[in-house]
C-alpha cells in the first residue's frame, strides 16, 4: 500500500529534478512516482527540500507504506528510547530526527491530500507529547541512579514522578501549527512521596523541567525538536519553572485571569504522572468553568483582542501582508468566538468542556448556542485558515503567520494549496476572512454609542442636552429633565451598583437599549422609577450590567418584571445570576421536563468539591432554578400543575442530593449501624407535586434499625441518638444561611406527637402511633404523604403502613364531625387575610383538599386513587357518584392553584393591597385566561360559593356512608 498523492499545480522544479537524478536508483523510483505532488511542494519548500535530502531512504519507505503506518513507526521509536536512553546524547538524535520526518511526512500528507489539516496537526501534537515524555523518563531514570527517588529502579518513570506536564493551547488541543511552539506548564504535587528529600521538590521538579526544556529546543547536530514556552504558567516574571500543585490551585483561585481560564479550556496532561495530571484539572475546573454565567467574561476578551490588534498591528481585511493567525477575520477570531461561549455556559453544561476548537464548535450547536449552519461554516473555515497557515510555515520552518507581501510569494501559498489561479484563491481567502467577521463581529459587537435611532442620548455636563430632552420626549418621557438627571446620578456613582468605574463602563454602553426599553415598556417615567429604585438597591453591577448589554429579551424582561412581578426583580438583586438560565437554549426543557431539570441539579451538585461547597452549590442551583421554573409561569411556557410538579422535582432532588452529602459527612464520624435502613416521607404540598416558590419541606425521617445496638465510628451513637443527630444535620443542611442564601424552610411538625416528638421516628414507633394515638387532621395529611427516598425496601415497607392506616375501619360520623370541626376552628383561628388569599378562604383551597382528605379516609375504597393530587380525587367522586360536582370542583382548584402560585412567584407582599399594582392584575388575568381582572373577581366569588355549597353537601351525605 502506497500513499496516494494528489498532485499540485505544475510549476518549473529543478532544484528537486537534480536532487531526484542524484538518488540510488532503489530510492529513486517510489519518490519520481510521486514528483507531481513532491516536485512543486520541495520546489517550494527549501525546509522541505532539506529534510528530503537528509531522509531520502526513510522518504521512499513511507511513501511505499501509508502516513498512519509511518507516523506509528517514529511515536514507537521514539516511546522506545526514551525508555532506554543512557544520556542526554543517546536521546537527543533521535527525537530531532523524529521531529524532521514527522514534519516532512506532515507536509507531504497534507498538501497531497492524504492526511487532513485536522490530522496533520493532531500528528504534530502527538509527537510533542512522545517527546516530552521520553525526555521526562530519562531525567527521571537520572534522578533515580542520584538517590534522589524514592522509587526502585524499574518504577522510576515519568509516569510514578509526581511532575505532571500540561499541553496548554493549540497543543492541549491536539492543533499545533506547522512550527509552533508548544506552551506547557508543570506542576507538581508533593504528596506523591516519590522525592527522598520533599523539601527539595521545587529544586529537583525546576531543574528537570529546564533539562526538558534543553533537549527538546536546544539546536543540535539534527535541529531542535519544539521550541519550547514556560510563560503561561502562573506568574512567570516570579515563580519557578516547576510548581507545587496547591501553590498553581491558589494562584489561579485568587488571582487568576480570565485569559489564564481561556488557555485552560484546552489544557490537558501530556506527559509525565497523568494521575496528578487529572487531579489537578479536576481541582482547577471549577476557576475555569465558573459556577454562573459569566458574561464580563465577553469584554475582557474583547479588550484582549483589541490589545493583540494594537501590538501586532493588525489590520483590514486583505490578502497580501494578511496575518492569517491574528488579522481581522483569522484563527484567533474563531478561536475567541468559541472560547467565550464556552467560558460563559461551560460551568453550567459540561458538555461544553471541549478541547479542540472545531468539536467545541459542535458541542455549542449541540446545546444550541449557536446554530448548526454557524458551527459547519467556521469549522470549514477554520481548517481552511489553518491550511493557510500550515503552508506558510512549512516553506522555511519558521514561525510566521503573515501572508507573503508580493502576490508572486501568494501564489506559491495558492499552489500548495491546490489552487492554480491566484485570482481564485485571493477570492476564497477573502471570503473566509469575510464570514469569520460577520460571526465575530455578532458576538464581540462594538459598544453601543451614545446615541439612538431617534436622537441624542447625551447625560454629561450639568446643564440637560436639548437633542437628549427631545430624544427622550420622543421615547415617550413626559419628564425627560428628571431622566436625564436620574441618570447622571447612575453615572456619579450614586449607588453601591455604579461605584465601580467597570460597572459605569458597562452601564455607559448599556444605556442606549436601556432607555429604549425603558420608552417601550408603556409608562416611560414609571418604569424609569422602577429601574432607578432597583439599581438603588443592587449590591454590585458589573456582571448583570455585562448580561443586560449582550441579551435584549433579558432587558426587556427585567423591566416586566419590575412592573408585574417584583418578587421575581428582588431575586435578581440579590442574586444576580439567577438570570443566567433565561439565556440558555435549553430553557424550555429545563423548565418544561422533570429528568432534564434532575439531571442539571445532579450534574451541577456533582462537581462540589466538599461537603461546604455542595451545600452551596445546592442554593445556586435551587435559586436559579426556582428563578427559572417562576420565569416559565410567568411567561405562559409553564401551567401552574407543571410549575407546581417542577417545584416539587426540584426540591426532591436537591433534598435527596443534600440527604446523601449529610450522611456521608455524619458516616465519617459516627459511623454506620448495622442492619438499619432509613426512609424520607413527604407531606403537604411536596407530597402533593403541588409546591410553591415559597413553599416549606414538609418531611419526616423513618428509620428502621434494631434498638439496642451503638453506630461503629469514633463518635458511636445509640440507635434513636444516632438518627435524631442525623436529622438535625439535614435540617441544617437544608435551612442554615450560607452566603449564598437560604435553600428551603424545613417543617417538620407532621412527625408522631408533633414539636413534641423526637426529630426521626423508629418505623414501629410510626406504626404503633397511627394505629393507637393519631389525630383525624394526622391521617388527613397521610392521605397523601409520599415516600420520596428509601433505603432497599424501606420504601415499600412504609407503604404498606399507610394503606393498611387508611384502610382502617372507622367511625365515620365522627371522621367527617372532626373534619367539619377542624375547618371550623381553622376558619376562627386563622382567617383570609386578603380576598385573594385563597388557601384559607371560605370555599377556598382548603376546602377543596378537606373534601379530597375526607374521602379518602371515609370511602378510600371506591375513591381507588391512593396517595392521589387533590384534582384527581375530586374528579374520582364524580366518577363514582360520591360528588356530582366533582369535576367543576377540580377545575376550580386549577384556577386557584395558577392564582395562587402566580401571586408566590410574583409578588413579595401578596396580601397587601398596594402589591396589587395595575400590571400584576394585567398579568394575572391573562395567565388565568381572563379578558380582564374584574371578569375574575367576580368568578371567583361564584367560585367559593360553589365550593362551600359542595363542602357541605358531600359532609352530609358522606355521614351516611
């Protein structure tokens, strides 16, 4: 097998006809069967040329072979020596001799059409992790013979050092360019113990990282393998070549920058111990890929860009003197482009935490981030470019990315391209430029001026603009004088938001869109107020200020909710990245689909780190979420029973999330009791799948485990002390402040004897209770309380208990008498306290769910829905006669329950009659499907009339039962 060469465009090769002429004739044949692609390419080339001359025999096996097969061929050799190396001069030859014929085959390959561009480099990355490695062994096999290890002679590999070396950039992603260097970084973790001495570990890990980086770029009888650059490691100006692991980890945590976590996303272990390797990323993943979405992160990589431009001068687009790396348009555009949105959604989908820069491509259009046309033409473009730039490097080995000033130097770039006609070629490297723009320049836009479509928007100097006044007259601003002296107070730096100068900066460019949604939202002047009374209580600005510039529906629906629903505004005051999720293309399945919205908690919860950071991770993700779930009401995507059921997945898994880390903490010092299983019951509205924004966990701890028995850790505990103890750290776990907020209200009153009992109750003592002591209101609630986490059969264990409690025989006059009894003294004692309070209204939710409790317990067996949700039993009545009314009264619980949780979500006071604003009764008509609020008024007083009616009825006829 042969490799197949496509020729190149014919040109005059003399240079390589007398080369050729000069050969054995054994040698001669193979590399003359492909001079249509070799003679233009050496021709060319004079690196080329050179590396032929000194390879011929070597060049006319590969040739009679296959790239793959021949590249395999240097890797093992080169794997070979470095594990058999004498010296430093046993080594050298052959990894230089390694680098020019991968770097001949590479170009032979990849301008005859055999091997890709994406191949080509990925060829090149891997011969640079071969080397580095090699290298590495034979220091470390030197350090060993030093007595220097601690480890015997066979296990003193680079792979047991303790010294791990990261391929960062195009390296890292397996890309190099023709004559790149590559950029590593080593990082060592002390606590490997392969040192004799630890406290020499800086010393010996520098001194064998400056050896490594002499045999790989010091120039030689053979050349030089990589240039080599140590400079992105932390802190170069003043910090050893070779750095302990927790030193890199606090540096990057503290003072790290956001180019530092852009040269990360392609960072991998190369060479040398891959386990502290992949130790190390794990630690550092979460300063790369932050926990929120990080939109400041566009404008500081924008100023990178611009500062690159400056320094290299780089200029329009155009062909000869184009700088095809860093020019408008280049490699470095696309690079940005994907980096960017993988820096800003990364930390929240891990499938974007991709290292070649073309499959992060596809991994953003997977997510839809960015389209599927978007993601296929700068991939093509990409490797375009990088075909460009291979060619320009591969003439003379050196590193250039500038295209040749004359256009007789472009058309050998065109040749070996494959592209005879110069006028062709300039064309399709326009046009890539051209597209690679058009994409950049959507995503890294300009700042906005201060101006608009309409007019002035000038706010500086003390006296007002008069092109501003009539600008912001013509908006829709009855008082523009006060806008314009609103503003200037945003610009003083009035409030906590404004102060810093970055915040102003980005408040600066905002301003124009701003004030244009501001004109657009109905009442300019009101929702001025509103904007002015929110930032005045903002704490800090810069990140929301960076989002509300990049996302205009994000701007628009902030200023809605100030209006409509200002609970929702609050919780973007006081936490910011809630608003993060609005933006993401998988909004709608997160809020939309239970296992979507499970698998971001368990994903996001998955990567803390300790059983702290879990417990904060657990209230990010629950504020953003529920931020999301409410947005989703609000918006009309979600119905009030699939808000009510995501609230309720929600907070199940965050509990079942939390419950794990709590007893895996509580494992390590009491330990475990043998034989004991352990139970979650839910209540309320979590059982129920009938949660608010604002809803508490109703839950009990059950616990099955013999009584006279002690845990097994160095704390042991008695069995009820033991479960009690553990409960408490749940509690806890769930309620405790962090600074990043409270996570739910824990109540745990539903338990045996109440506030009385004991924090977690024995499965016998459960059972002996509600055969023995409970109250009627107790097995109300258990008619529909829910196992939500059970060890083994624990689960159906428990049950079994409930069904056989509701199954009981009971005295059914005096069931419905206490029932009618505890709505009474519920009615006296804790009355409606607005007219749209509608739990506890007279014909109101309560009522609905002591008609659904009731029948339960009197007549479960022809109800047949055990456990069921308050409309399910309600239309079960119907179905079996008991209620006639059955199936209105479920419809009316659905328009109470959309009342009910858009007045949670939206407003912060819902019971105080100046919450009530003329845009929330807009907004809450609508969403009940209402022409008008006063339509809804006055249905919802038939509403309750036809509540408290069927209440009374079906009490009297469930008497008789």
């Amino acid at each position: 097998m042969t490799i197949a060469l496509s020729p190149l465009p014919t040109i005059d090769h003399p240079d390589f006809d007398l080369w050729l002429a000069d050969l054995p004739a054994a040698v001669q044949g193979g590399i003359s069967a492909a001079a249509p692609c070799l003679g233009p390419l050496l021709q060319s080339a004079p690196y080329l040329l050179d590396l032929a001359r000194i390879n011929p025999e070597w060049l006319a096996e590969a040739l009679a072979s296959d790239a793959d097969t021949a590249f395999r061929s240097i890797l093992a050799e080169v794997e070979s020596v470095g594990k058999s190396a004498a010296d430093e001069d046993e080594l050298a030859p052959v990894l230089r001799i390694a680098k020019g014929r991968t770097a001949l085959l590479a170009a032979v390959a990849e301008t005859g059409g055999a091997w890709t561009t994406a191949q080509s480099t990925a060829a090149l990355s891997d011969l640079a992790d071969a080397a580095l490695d090699a290298a590495l062994n034979l220091l470390v096999r030197q350090a060993g013979l030093k007595g220097q290890l601690t480890l015997a002679a066979g296990d003193a590999t680079a792979a047991n050092s303790g010294l791990a070396i990261f391929a960062l950039g195009k390296h890292g992603g397996r890309e190099l360019n023709y004559s790149s260097d590559i950029d590593i970084v080593a990082f060592f973790d002390p606590e490997k113990g392969a040192l004799t001495d630890p406290g020499e570990a800086t010393k010996i890990y520098s001194r064998m990282v400056q050896k490594l980086v002499g045999l790989m770029e010091d120039r030689r009888e053979h050349g030089y393998v990589f240039r080599t650059d140590l400079r992105l490691r932390p802190d170069p100006g003043s910090t050893p070549v070779a750095i302990s692991f927790d030193a890199a980890l606090a540096y990057y945590e503290s003072r790290g920058q956001n180019w530092e976590r852009a040269a990360w996303i392609k960072a991998r272990a190369c060479a040398g111990d891959q386990q502290v390797g992949a130790a190390f990323l794990k630690e550092l993943a979460p300063y790369v890929w932050r926990k929120h979405l990080d939109f400041a992160t566009i404008a500081d990589i924008q100023a990178m860009k611009r500062q690159i431009n400056i320094a290299k001068r780089v200029g329009d687009i155009r062909v000869e003197g184009h700088n095809v790396k860093l020019g408008r348009g280049g490699i470095r555009e696309i690079e940005f482009f994907t980096q960017t949105q993988q820096l800003i959604a990364g930390g929240r989908d891990a499938t974007l935490r991709v290292k070649p820069t073309t499959q992060a491509l596809a991994a953003l259009a997977e997510a839809n981030w960015i389209n599927d046309q978007t993601a296929t033409e700068l991939t093509k473009t990409y490797w375009y470019l990088r075909a460009v730039e291979n060619r320009l490097q591969m003439l003379a080995d050196e590193q250039t990315h500038t295209m040749p000033a004359t256009s007789d130097e472009v058309a050998t770039i065109a040749r070996l391209m494959g592209q005879g006609d110069l006028s062709r070629f300039e064309a399709d490297y326009r046009a890539a430029l051209e597209l690679v723009v058009h994409y950049y320049s959507d995503l890294f836009a300009d700042g906005e001026s201060l101006g608009s479509g309409e007019g002035n928007l000038v706010f500086t100097g003390s006296d007002d603009d008069p092109g501003t006044l009539e600008t912001l007259s013509a908006m829709g601003f009855s008082d523009p004088s006060k806008a314009i002296e609103t503003v200037r107070r945003w610009h003083y730096g009035s409030y906590p938001a404004t102060r810093a100068s970055a915040a102003r900066a980005h408040l600066t460019e905002l301003l124009p869109a701003l004030i244009a949604n501001l004109g657009g939202a109905g009442n300019a002047d009101e929702a001025m107020a509103q904007f002015d009374n929110f930032l005045s209580r903002l704490p800090t600005g810069v990140q929301l200020f960076a989002l509300l510039r990049n996302h205009q529906q994000l701007r628009t629906l902030l200023i809605q909710f100030m209006a409509s629903a200002p609970r929702m505004a609050e919780a973007v005051i006081h936490r910011a990245h809630v608003m993060d999720g609005l933006i993401d293309p998988a909004f709608a399945d997160d809020v939309t689909h239970e296992d979507v919205l499970v698998a971001k908690v368990d994903a996001f919860l998955g990567e803390g780190r300790s059983y702290e950071e879990t417990i904060d991770r657990a209230r990010i993700i629950g504020q953003e979420q529920k931020f999301l779930i409410a947005a989703g009401l609000l918006s009309g995507t979600l119905s009030a029973t699939i808000a009510g059921e995501q609230f309720t997945a929600l907070a199940q898994a965050l509990l079942r999330r939390l419950f794990d880390a709590v007893r895996h903490e509580f494992e390590k010092r009491h330990g475990k009791i043998a034989r004991s299983s352990v139970a979650l019951l839910a209540f309320g509205k979590m059982a129920s799948r009938e949660m608010t924004v604002s809803s508490d966990l109703d839950f009990i701890l059950l616990y099955d485990a013999p009584l006279d028995t002690e845990s097994d850790g160095d704390k042991s505990l008695s069995t009820n002390h033991y479960f009690t103890r553990l409960t408490q750290r749940l509690v806890a776990a769930i309620t405790a402040p962090t600074a990043e907020g409270v996570l739910y209200e824990a109540d745990m009153r539903l338990r045996p004897s109440g506030n009385a009992g004991p924090l977690a109750t024995s499965l016998a003592g459960f059972k002996s209770y509600h055969r023995d002591n409970a109250w009627t209101w107790e097995h109300l609630a258990l008619s529909r309380a829910r196992v939500i986490l059970a060890d083994e059969n624990l689960g159906h264990t428990v049950d079994e208990a409930i069904a056989e409690v509701m199954a009981r025989p009971r005295d059914v006059a005096k069931t419905i008498a206490d029932v009618v009894a505890m709505r009474k003294l519920m009615a006296e004692e804790r009355p409606a306290r607005h007219p749209f309070d509608l739990k506890l209204a007279k014909g109101g939710l309560v009522d609905l769910e002591f008609i659904a409790q009731s029948a339960q317990l009197v007549a479960g067996n022809k109800v047949a829905a055990p456990q069921a949700l308050t409309t399910k039993v309600l239309m079960r009545m119907a179905d079996t006669g008991l209620l006639e009314q059955g199936a209105r009264l479920a419809d009316i619980h659905r328009v109470y329950s959309t009342i009910l949780q858009v007045m949670s979500v939206a407003l912060v006071s819902p019971f105080k009659d100046e919450a009530w604003s003329a845009a929330f009764k807009e907004l809450l008509a609508s969403l009940t499907h209402y022409p008008d609020y006063s339509r809804l008024e006055l249905d919802l007083a038939t509403m309750q009339d036809e509540v408290s009616a069927a209440a009374a009825q079906w009490y009297e006829k469930a008497e008789k039962l």
